[in-house]
C-alpha cells in the first residue's frame, strides 16, 4: 500500500527502525496505511465497505505474519518471559480490536476507531514495545543474560519530558478517539433528529395555524356578540328612555280622551235643551254626573305632561343625533378654572354630606376658545359621577387644572367605589348606567364625551375597583388673539 501524495501525519525515520529488517518492513506497511487513513479522513472522504473489508484483511494478515514472526524470534533468541507474556498480550489485544472492527456493522464508527487504533498502535506499541524486543535482543546477543538484559531494559529511565509528552499524547489519543466516536454516532442520528424535528415543527405549525383560525373565528364572533350585546344594550336604554314618557303620554291622552268624550256628550245634551228636544231637569242630571271642575283643574296638568313626554323624546332623538354626529362647538375667549369653579358650585347640592372638594389648578392658565354652556355642563356631568361614585360615604373629588405642552388636561377624580374593565370599556355609551331603573338615563358622560370631542380634545378614564376613578380631558391649547383682533 502506498503512501498517498501531499503531507502525511507519520514520516519514515530512523525512530521508527528497530534494526530487524522484516520487522521494520512490516512496520513501514503500517506506516503507509495510517498515513493513507489520514489523507482520506483530512479529505472528509470516507471509506466504502468494500474498502473497509480489504484494509481489516490487510491488518489480520499483518498480525498473522508479524506477530508470529516476531513472537518466533523472541522464542529463539529467548527473551525474558515477563517480556515475551506482555508483547504477546498486545499482539492478542491487536487481533481482538481488528475482530471487534470486522463485527461491526457500522462503517462510520468503524473508520474513526481504526484510524485512531493504527494511529496508537504505531506511536506506543512500535516506538516503546518493539524498540524494547530490539534493545534486548541486542543485550543478549551482546552476551547478557535474558533475565539481566529485561532488568537493564526496564531501568532504562526515558528523558522524562519525552515519557511525559507520551503519556499525554495517549491520553490525548484516547479522548479524542471518544469525542471522534461521539461525533460519528451523533452525525449518524443528526439526519433523523432533524427529520423527526422538522416533522414535529410542521405537526406544531399545522396545530398553531389551526389554533390560530379558532382564535380568529373567536374574536370575531366576540366582536359580533359585543356588538350586539352593545346595540342590546343602546336599544334598551333607548327604549328605556323613550317608553317612559310615552307611556304617560298615551295615559294621558286616554284620560283626555275619555274627558273629551264626556265634553262632548254635555255639549250635544245643551244643544238638545236649547232646541227644546231635552227637559231642563234631563239636563242637569247629565250636568250632574260630569265633575267639571275636575276636568277643568285636569286638563292642563294632562297637557303640560304630554308636551313634557313628547319634548323628552325628542331630546333622546337629538343626544342621539348629536352623539353620532357632534358638530364643532362655537368659542368664547373663556377661563377654564372659573368654569369649573361655576359647575362645583351648580353641583353642591348633590354631593352627600362629608365629601370634600379640593381644587388643584395650576398659575397662569390661558384662555381657550370653548362653548361655556356645553364645557360646563360637561364638567357638571364629571362632578356628578364622582358625587355618585362615593355612595354616599365621606370621601373627596379633586378638580385638577394643569397646562402640559400643546394642551390643557383637566382631571376630576374621587375616592369611590370605581369600575371594573367592563363597566369602563362602556362608560361613555349612550344610555349605559349602573344606577338602578329610573335613577339614571345613561346621557351624562357620554354626553360629555360628545362635548370634549366637540371641542377638539379627548376624554380618558384610569379606574380601579374600590380605589376610585379619574376623568381627564386634554383640550388642545390656541394662541390667544392679540388685543383687537377677531
């Protein structure tokens, strides 16, 4: 087997001769075959079974041959026995390593173990064992005895750097042989891990999309119900709203209904009398039976009523309106904190007992140009939802008044009962409440939500459950006309 071209791990040397030709030839063959090994494994090229079974050919004809040709010239030149029971225990090492390696019925692995085996073999059997045979076997023919010639050879104390520097190279030898076989059987599994992997992966991408569009389908079912839910909930308070006052419109127009009848039935009794076609006595006993005092004091309470029902609907209709459609507000050149000012004062009466208000304005406030009447009725709104907020407990609602960069943010906050997510998320729709029926309309914040918007700005709320809640509008701020202007 030749010696493949370019460089090679193991160079022939004078080391490597033990001075016994044809055990220095049978080393130089194995000398080839590691170096043949590693130009093939420096080439990422492995060895094909065919290959493989001819190279462990070659190695069990080597150890057939060289082992019995140097264990025959031990024997004759008769060698200590210690020495001749060691050399021979590696020989049978070496033919029980190159067995294992047929048995196996992994080329990979086998490869790795081979070269690493060779490799061993010819740095620390051929360099210590055979140049020791060699040593000794010039001992004797020399003339000293076999027993004299091992002890000689077996004091032989090595540079200890050099017996040092090949231990290591063994030990180095032999990790690097694990991680080389660790390395074979983890490429051999690697192909069918990742295929196992990536099927698994597009097993979890195929769930995932799939949880995904039953995710989708969800919300928007929930959106759907939400909205419904939400239109339930409008409709309700619109029917609310709108019932009310149209159920005592119809009782009053029942009730007037029925005093018009009677009317009318007196009036038709005077025309008979008068015409001579009625009794006067007949008369009065219809006369009797009517209370027309009654209806008299009756008519215009049932009227006044009916117009009130009628001029509340239509008051529903237009928040409606306004809510869906809010037009811009006309400004007046207005102080901010003295319409706040102004709607505390309007809401004394609706704050319970024991409930302190405390006013946080900042200096120097400027002028905004906003409709008066609809931004207090809009602070009013807020005051009167803190007021309701604390329960009727002792508790305070604070006004706050500040100028940030390019607005203005007005904050009306309490210490009541606050709202939870749901009650938030629906706190400025028209007709929502959480006050008992009759208590409330539901037109108070989003009326107020309707105003701020109105004006150009936003309304936010930040609340917790039992820790209270805050209103802040921020309305963008306008550069106050000079002094004649428009």
């Amino acid at each position: 087997m030749s010696t493949p071209a370019g460089p090679a791990p193991f160079a022939w040397a004078a080391y490597f001769e033990t001075g016994l030709d044809d055990v220095d030839a049978q080393h130089h063959k194995l000398v080839d075959l590691v170096n043949m090994l590693a130009s093939r494994a420096m080439g990422g090229e492995g060895l094909k079974p065919a290959e493989l079974e001819r190279i462990l050919d070659a190695l069990a004809r080597y150890a057939q041959h060289h082992f019995s040709a140097e264990e025959a010239l031990m024997q004759q030149v008769g060698l200590d026995p210690r020495h001749l029971q060691s050399h021979g225990r590696s020989h049978q090492e070496f033919i029980t390593q190159v067995e294992d390696m047929r048995r196996s019925t992994d080329p990979a692995r086998v490869t790795s173990v081979l070269y690493g085996f060779v490799t061993s073999w010819l740095s620390f059997h051929i360099l210590d064992t055979d140049r020791s045979m060699a040593r000794q076997i010039r001992a004797i023919q020399s003339g000293q005895s076999p027993a004299v010639a091992y002890e000689l050879d077996a004091g032989v104390n090595p540079d200890p750097a050099n017996q040092a520097l090949v231990q290591a190279v063994r030990r180095l030898l032999g990790v690097l042989g694990e991680r080389n076989r660790e390395l074979v059987r983890l490429n051999a599994g690697l192909e069918q891990r990742i295929a196992a992997r990536t099927l698994a992966l597009n097993e979890t991408n195929q769930e995932l999309r799939q949880t995904l569009g039953r995710l989708q389908e969800t919300q928007a079912r929930l959106l759907e119900a939400d909205k419904m839910a939400a239109v339930g909930q409008l409709a309700a308070g619109i029917a609310h709203e709108i019932n009310n006052p149209l159920g005592f419109v119809a009782s009053n127009l029942s009730a007037l209904g029925g005093y018009a009848g009677q009317l009318l039935d007196l009036a038709g009794d005077s025309d008979r009398l008068v015409q001579g076609e009625m009794p006067r006595s007949a008369w009065q006993s219809a006369r009797a039976r009517i209370d027309l005092n009654y209806i008299r004091d009756e008519l215009p309470t049932l009227l006044a009523e009916s117009e009130k029902g009628v001029d509340r609907v239509g008051e529903v209709v237009r928040a409606l309106s306004e809510f869906a459609n809010p037009s811009p507000a006309t400004g007046i050149w207005s102080g901010i904190p003295e319409l706040m000012d102004q709607a505390i004062r309007e809401t004394a009466e609706a704050r319970p007992v024991g409930v302190d208000v405390v006013r946080e304005y900042a200096p120097d406030l400027p002028l905004l140009p906003v409709n008066p009447t609809l931004l207090g009725s809009a602070f009013r709104a807020l005051l009167e939802n803190a007021a309701l907020a604390l329960e009727g407990k002792p508790g305070a609602i604070t006004a706050c008044l500040e100028q940030r960069p390019g607005e203005l943010r007005i904050e009306v906050r309490d210490t009541g009962c606050g709202m939870d997510e749901a009650v938030r998320s629906r706190v400025f729709d028209p007709f929502f409440t959480t006050r008992p029926v009759g208590q409330g309309r539901g037109l108070g914040l989003s009326a107020t939500y309707r105003i701020v918007r109105q004006h150009g700005g936003r309304i936010d709320v930040v609340s917790t459950p039992g820790m209270g809640s805050a209103f802040i509008i921020t309305l963008p701020l306008v550069d106050t006309p000079a002094e004649g202007g428009p």
